[in-house]
C-alpha cells in the first residue's frame, strides 16, 4: 500500500480487521503506521503498541483518524 512517497506492508490483514505493530514508540513512525491504517479499507484498524505509548499513540491515531483502535501489545 501507498501512502505518500513511501510503500508499506500491514503486519496483520484479515477479512475486516487491518493490525499494525508499532513497537519503537517513537511519533514519526506511530504517525506512519496511522497512516498506514487509515489507507487500509478494512472496517476496524486496530494499532497495537507498548502499554507505556498507548496515550501518546491514542491522540496520534485520533488526528489522523477517529476510527483507528488503539490497545497494547497484548491486546487488552
């Protein structure tokens, strides 16, 4: 998938769900796998990053799109 000038690969696709893994907490590469997700047509876009990034990645995932889900790493 295009997004931008760059191509990127979803970790995880399944009939209605688009999961990206962020680990590295940093809010460039958080804000790519957003926009990552927001390019998917999938119906839920589930971002899954490190229990202490979930608030920070919250309000990244927000301003690109409300629709993204955001949960930590074991999917809570």
């Amino acid at each position: 998938m295009k997004v931008g000038r760059r191509r990127g690969r979803i970790d995880r696709m399944t009939e209605k769900k688009a999961i990206e893994i962020e680990r590295s907490g940093d809010p460039d590469k958080i804000r790519w796998a957003c926009r990552k997700l927001k390019a998917s047509r999938k119906r839920y876009k589930i971002l899954r990053v490190h229990d202490w990034d979930v608030e920070k990645a919250r309000q990244i995932a927000f301003e690109v799109s409300p629709s993204i889900i955001v949960q930590n790493l074991s999917g809570d």
